[in-house]
C-alpha cells in the first residue's frame, strides 16, 4: 500500500504533537515536584521550630530537670547556632568576642531579635526567636550531620542549653 503526501505529514504532525505534549507534562510535572519539596522543607523548619519552643517553654518553668532532645535538620544546613534570649530590656547580656560568626554577631549587635541560626556555608539561611533560653557559654554553634542531640535544663526562669 503506498502512502501519499499528505498521509506522512499527518504522521510527522502527530510525532511533533505527541512529543510536545509530552513535554509539557515532564515540565509540569517537575515544577509540582519541586513545589511540593520547597513546602517539604518548610515545614521541617516549622516544625523544628515548634519543638524547640515548646521544650524551651516547659524546661524555663522547672528547675534542675533534664530533656536530651534529637532534632533532624535538612541536608542544606552546614549548622544551627543558638545565642542568649534578650534581657527584659530588649537587649542581649552577651559578649560579642564570644560569637564567632560575623553575620550572627552584627545581628547581636543590632538587638535583632533572633536567637537561633540556620546556616549554611556563608550565610543565615533562616532564624527565629525564643524567648527564655540560657545558652551555656551565652553563643552555640552545632555542626548538621543530619540530627543535631541537645540537652535542656530546667533553669527555674530560662531553660539552659547545651549540646548533648
């Protein structure tokens, strides 16, 4: 049977069209993936925050008990630092030779309110603010190898952190 012309365009015109379509559904569907990861990330950091608040919270009403928490953080942080809570005037009570990292020091120095540090490489990646929290040494830096182990001390007004 012999095809004419118009039967072989017909035929390149659907290979075009299914390629096309094809494509729009990989495109499609790898911007879902990555939104759906982007979220993902998200709330891991929602819900390390809310943990470690919540721990902060009942640790600075007791006194003398002892919480060792495991926490995961996300591949894309190199460390988590924790700095002393302000005082009851807005300030931190903290020596800035103490703090190691630039960037968490000018943040210090400027009575930004942030105490906790998500880090990578270079910069803060994303940080938080917890009222009552004592750090040993006022300044902690915890390198991420996937799970971070911390030890919390009911400290009768502020709960006392410290690496586990």
């Amino acid at each position: 049977m012999k095809k004419n012309k118009a039967q072989i365009s017909a035929q390149v015109f659907i290979y075009i069209l299914a390629a096309v379509i094809v494509g729009v559904i990989l495109l499609v569907g790898y911007r879902a993936i990555s939104t759906i990861m982007s979220f993902s990330e998200s709330s891991n950091i929602d819900s390390f925050k809310s943990s470690f608040e919540n721990i902060v919270e009942v640790k600075s009403r007791e006194s003398g008990s002892v919480k060792i928490e495991e926490f995961k953080l996300s591949e894309k942080y190199d460390a988590i630092c924790f700095v002393d809570s302000q005082n009851d005037a807005g300030k931190f009570d903290i020596s800035l030779d103490a703090i190691e990292n630039a960037m968490i020091r000018n943040s210090v120095s400027s009575n930004i309110q942030k105490n906790v540090f998500f880090m990578d490489e270079n910069s803060i990646m994303d940080s938080f603010y917890v009222d009552d929290l004592d750090v040993e040494g006022d300044y902690l830096c915890a390198e991420n190898s996937g799970i971070v182990k911390l030890r919390f001390k009911g400290g009768g007004k502020k709960a006392i952190l410290s690496l586990a």
